[in-house]
C-alpha cells in the first residue's frame, strides 16, 4: 500500500500506479475528468488511476497529496505530449521552486536532495493550510481547497517555461472578486456563506476579502484568462458559492448566466455545471469540508478521531507487540475495562504510552508540545486493537 506519509512514496507510487487519462489535451474533457474526482470542489472522491486507489483508506492530507500529484502529472502528460516520469518530476519541482522563490521553509527542506524527495515535501507544504503542530495534523480546515490553482500554474508554466507568484496572486484576486460578487447576489448572508468565505480564506495565499473592492461583473478581466478552463473553474467555484444552501433563486441565477456571458461561456455550460454541483453536494454533502466547518468543536474532534484511527491501524502489530511487552501497561489497560483507575495510574498509562511512541516513527507526534492531549482518543481505540481475550474484560 502507498503510504503518503511516509518517505519514498512517490517513487512507489509510479512503480505501482497507472495514470489514467481522458483527453490527450488540456480541454473540456480533460478539465471534467479531474471535476467528477472531486479535486476541483476540494473534497476528493476517487483517483483517475489503476489500479484504483480507495480514498477511505488515507487521511484527507494523503488524499490531497495524491490528487495534487497525479493531476499534475497528467497536466504534463496532455501539455507535453510525454509520459517520461523522471522529466515530470524534475520539472514539477523547478516550477516550484520558481513559484515560491522566497518560501525559506520549503528550500530549506530541498538542499542535496533526489528530485522525488524534494517533490514530496514540496506536496507536503502545498496542501497544508496550518502550521502549529494540532492545526497542521488535526485541524478542521486541514487542506487546501484551491489546489487547482497549482495545475493551472503548472500549465502556464509548460507553456511558456516560465512563472511568477503574480500569475496566482491574480487568478486569487480574481476568485475573490467573483466570489464577493456572488454573495452580494444572494438575499442575505447566512452562517454558512460566511463559514464558506473563511474556508476559501484558509487556502488563499495572498489574499484577503477585506482587501477586495469590486463594484460589478464588468470589473473582472476577461483577458487575464488564457485557457478556458480557467474560466470554468472559476465558473465552477460561483456555483459552488451560490449553492450553499440548497438552492439557487432567479437573482442568483440571473448573476451566474450574467457572468458566463461576460466570460464567454455558454449557457448550457453553466446548466449542466449546475447539475454536476448540485450531485456532488448532495451525494457528499457529510464530508465536504465547508459543509462540516459549520460545527468546528465537533468536526475537530472528528477529524482527530479519523486520523489517530487511521496511525493506530497501520501501526497495529508494532503498537500491540509493544504493549504486550509492557507487563504494568497491560495491567493498567486491563484494569481500565473494569473500573475507574486512579490519578496516579493514569499518569503511568500516559507515561508508558508516550514512550512507546518514541520507539514507532509515525507516532511521535504525540511526543510533540500539544501531543499528549491527544492520548485519551488514543487510549479509545486501543482495545480495538487488542486481541478478543482482552476484549471480553469489557463484558464484566
């Protein structure tokens, strides 16, 4: 299994993944194909890839990662007419490189390193949207949603080997502007429009909706896009916006159809744009990120849960050998199905648990300032993960 967490993980992925591809152009098709996996909206559905990957089986972050990669490299497929892997990395990796020439935290990850390497932790930071230690692995808003941004970047750059922060500054500003103008169509702002805003906040890099001034349609260049699917994704991110509660009244439609004329889209685009939105969000409607921001407390404890869940099961033969091996731990453990254990025994627990994960790499972020909070959903799953004998202490 491909672990997105872990090091060597793209050089895997390419030995063990085929890449599937819908268009042998970067066109309609070939902008369609990535919207139904999701990737377009944010939320991740499935991988145009054989033999298939499961989402369910990864964390949102890994998901991401995926996604990113596998996009952009079918990006380079239809630009460049070219399936050569080792090429596609080492030019992903300048176009980076040249996209975020001041980001000292990520050069100063890329020193001396093999292309692969350096791609993965280039996707690392392209996906996170938070940096302290819960925010960054926990976090309600853990990913970023405008990662399409990053291939039409890398499209522009194919084309023209050449790339400036501006060119995404602009597409964010225009995002902003499109999107500030379509909440103003809608009647009145309801909770989830200004959690929505906030969600597309978390992803700008640049950018602030404070900072944006926009009196009307008129005032978004159409000049600045040069691929249409430029145009449809921002198009797509409008339906998104006025979709999000359910409904889209005449006004708000009059505002979309009023937006593809000026951006030179068909009507029909926008209707079966529309119908594909609506699908999506109701079909997925429990997982979007946007949708479940609007309780941050209960999906906090969601998202962690998932994640601790999805360490604890790759790690489980590692975990449970360990704790066999810790003859007082186990008592503690065994004791805890029965009845309360004392103050001083759960410091005990704590402390034992906490160093067996100095011994498993993929758990010491519990080691790290904040960690240690965590433990008690740890200590959750762990009769999961223990054989039946010690589960039927919990019938007594």
């Amino acid at each position: 299994m491909i672990n997105p967490s872990a090091n060597g993980w793209i050089a895997k992925y390419f030995k063990e993944q085929e890449i599937v591809l819908d268009s042998v152009a970067f066109d309609y098709n070939f902008y369609d194909s990535i919207r139904n996996t999701g990737f377009v909206y944010g939320h991740i559905v499935s991988f145009r890839t054989q033999p298939a990957l499961a989402v369910s089986q990864y964390s949102d972050e890994e998901n991401c990662k995926i996604a990113l990669l596998t996009v952009l490299y079918q990006t380079y497929c239809v630009t460049m007419h070219n399936t050569n892997q080792v090429d596609f990395i080492k030019k992903v990796v300048v176009f980076y490189k040249k996209l975020v020439p001041n980001n000292l935290e990520i050069l100063s990850k890329l020193i001396a390193t093999a292309p692969e390497k350096e791609l993965e932790k280039i996707l690392d930071e392209r996906v996170q949207t938070n940096k302290d230690l819960i925010n960054r692995y926990f976090s309600h808003i853990i990913t970023n949603s405008l990662l399409f941004l990053d291939v039409l970047a890398f499209h522009h750059f194919l084309k023209h080997d050449e790339i400036s922060i501006k060119y995404t500054t602009k597409f964010e500003e225009t995002i902003m502007k499109t999107v500030s103008l379509a909440l103003h169509s809608k009647p009145e702002n309801s909770s989830e429009e200004k959690l929505l805003i906030k969600f597309f906040e978390s992803s700008f890099r640049e950018t602030r909706f404070e900072k944006v001034t926009i009196y009307s349609i008129e005032d978004i260049k159409v000049t600045e896009f040069e691929e249409k699917i430029e145009r449809y994704y921002l198009l797509d991110l409008v339906c998104m916006v006025l979709n999000i509660d359910g409904e889209i009244n005449q006004e708000e439609q009059y505002f979309l159809y009023t937006l593809a004329a000026h951006l030179n889209i068909e009507k029909s685009w926008v209707d079966a744009g529309l119908t594909t939105i609506a699908d999506f969000v109701k079909e997925n409607k429990s997982e979007i990120q946007y949708f479940k921001y609007s309780h941050p407390v209960k999906h906090f404890y969601d998202q962690t849960t998932d994640n601790i869940q999805l360490l604890l099961k790759r790690n489980k033969k590692r975990l449970v050998q360990e704790i066999y091996e810790s003859k007082e731990l186990m008592q503690l453990l065994t004791k805890s199905t029965k009845e309360k254990l004392s103050k001083e025994e759960k410091k005990k627990v704590r402390k034992q648990l906490l160093d067996i994960c100095k011994t498993i790499p993929s758990l010491t972020i519990f080691l790290l300032p904040g960690g240690g909070l965590l433990l008690p959903i740890v200590l959750k799953f762990i009769p999961n993960l223990l054989p039946s004998s010690f589960n039927e202490n919990l019938e007594s």
